[in-house]
C-alpha cells in the first residue's frame, strides 16, 4: 500500500476546519509521519492507523505548526510499547528543541527512538525501500525537505523470455545474475525485460523557492508541498520564506510532477477553491488542495521503457 494520508493543513495556527499540520505516508512496510503539529495525535485516531504502526518521523523544522505534536506522539509509542525501533529525523541545529519536545513532561520511556538528525544538505538515508534524502530549503531557520526514491526495477517480457525458451527457476536466475548462456549463446536481461521506474514521493514545506524546492520535486509521482498564500501576497510570501499556489503549480510542472498537493493554508483564505483556480493556470496535472483526513493514493507506476 502506498498512500498519502492528512492529519492537518493549517499553518501556523488551527481553525475550525483546519488541523495543525501532520501527514503520514504508507509505503509497503515503512509508515513515515511528517511534521506533526498541535492535536496529530487525535487526528491519528480518526485514520484507522496506529502510533504502532509508525516505523520513521521526519521534522522539517522547529516552527510550532511542525513540531508542537512530537511529545504527544513519542509518549504514545511507549504508551502502546511500540515493539520497533522508530527513527526520527531532523534539523540538526535544532536538536535543543526536540531534546525539549521529546522530554516535554514525565512519562515511562519504553518505546526505542532512533535519533538521527539532518547534518547537511544533501544527506541520504538507506531505507529497505529505497533512499530517504534532504534536501535544505530557504526559511528564517534551519529547514530541510524530504524525498523518498525507489530505485528502478524491471519487468521481465513473457513473450522474449518464452521466445528464448527461459522459464522456471531461470528466470530468477536471469534477474539476479543479469545474464544466462543457452546453447552457447548468453541472453542479457536487458534482452527479456524493459525497466520499470521507480516511484518518487517529496514532501515541501516552510520556504522561499530555491534549488533545493526543485530538486526534491524533480520527477515526483506524489508532491506534497505549503501552498501559504496567494499571488496578490506573493511579497510577503517571499518576505517571510513561504511560496503561493502558482508558484507551488509553476514548480510542479517545470519539474515533472504527476500529483500536485496542495496544503499548509493560512488562516487568512476561507475558500480552498482559490487555491485550486490559482494552481490550475500553472499546472494541468492531477491537482489536489488537500483537506484534513483525506487520503491520497500514491499514482499508478509509470509506463515501463525500453530496456
């Protein structure tokens, strides 16, 4: 299962319809959760998925919208004596913040949290799923955006592999050794097979545009990325290290993107519609303006090319 799934979208402070920022991502084994603002813990509740279920969460900053839920979130994993260990990620230059957030008040620490903190741009983490990377963004502090890659697979061809007369246990053979010799001839895989793409999931809040934004949303399948404000705002937008709609829509389509999310609103705009008009002068792909609990599949694979 891959999919996207909202906890808030508010920035900076909640509203009646509007959570505090949060959203988990589910891909096959690994359930990340990103920036879990004030009340992520309550809105965990409503989805159906368990703190158990949590294998990684990833901070981008220390802003309350992002952070002001980690203590109620790493005392519910020992609460329910999370049987994992659980990684989280973060600006390294705020490593006070989450010593504070994390010992916030007294409970009995039971769950095993992995603290691994951003050191600088550019740092990968080896997932068994592929490659969690950062990449730094422009925002009054430290702040650093995610992107999950897969890496390219291929899909083995039945008609070349029956062409050649290979089945059974020589196909496995053939896709961990890369070649097999028949009757004196040797068939590479790239022969039998086309490659298959790996999938791409990058995650954008707090900044200014800069060549990290680019970089974390080159390819994506999924792009989740702070939408704070409109164009007739964009001043303050860049004053204040936050992007529009149409310049969240502009990247995604300068960058490839397949689903454009749309999320962290300020409180000022009452219809998310406008958000939705704005991003769709830019961007002609699939285009979501995220609400509070919606789910949002991760896009089919794409087509597979020529090997």
């Amino acid at each position: 299962m891959r999919e996207l799934v909202v906890l808030g979208t508010a920035s900076q402070a909640p509203t009646r319809q509007r959570n505090h920022n949060g959203y988990l991502l589910r891909w096959d084994d690994e359930v990340l959760l990103f920036d879990p603002g004030e009340g992520s813990q309550r809105q965990l509740l409503h989805t159906g998925i368990s703190a158990t279920d949590l294998t990684r969460i990833c901070v981008t900053h220390f802003h309350g919208d992002h952070c002001l839920g980690l203590p109620g979130m790493i005392q519910r994993l020992s609460l329910d004596r999370v049987p994992h260990p659980v990684a989280v990620h973060f600006p390294a230059d705020g490593a006070d913040y989450f010593a504070r957030l994390r010992h916030a008040s007294s409970f009995y620490e039971t769950a095993e949290l992995r603290v691994e903190p951003i050191e600088a741009d550019r740092q990968r983490i080896t997932l068994g799923i592929g490659t969690l990377e950062a990449r730094r963004l422009r925002h009054p502090i430290e702040t650093y955006g995610y992107r999950l890659v897969e890496p390219d697979g291929c899909r083995m061809l039945p008609e070349k592999l029956s062409a050649y007369g290979i089945a059974g246990p020589a196909v496995g053979e053939l896709l961990r050794v890369g070649h097999l010799d028949l009757d004196g001839r040797r068939v590479t895989r790239d022969e039998v097979s086309v490659t298959r793409p790996g999938q791409r999931f990058a995650f954008v809040m707090d900044t200014g545009l800069c060549d990290g934004v680019y970089a974390l949303a080159e390819h994506a399948d999924l792009l989740v990325i702070e939408s704070t404000f409109l164009e007739p705002e964009a001043a303050l937008a860049a004053e204040v290290g936050h992007l529009t709609a149409a310049q969240a829509a502009r990247v995604a389509a300068e960058s490839g993107v397949r689903t454009l999310v749309l999320t962290h609103f300020s409180q000022r705009y009452a219809d998310p519609r406008r958000f939705a008009d704005e991003a769709r002068a830019h961007f002609d792909g699939e285009l979501i303006v995220a609400e509070d609990l919606m789910t949002v599949p991760v896009p089919p694979r794409r087509v597979a090319s020529a090997g």
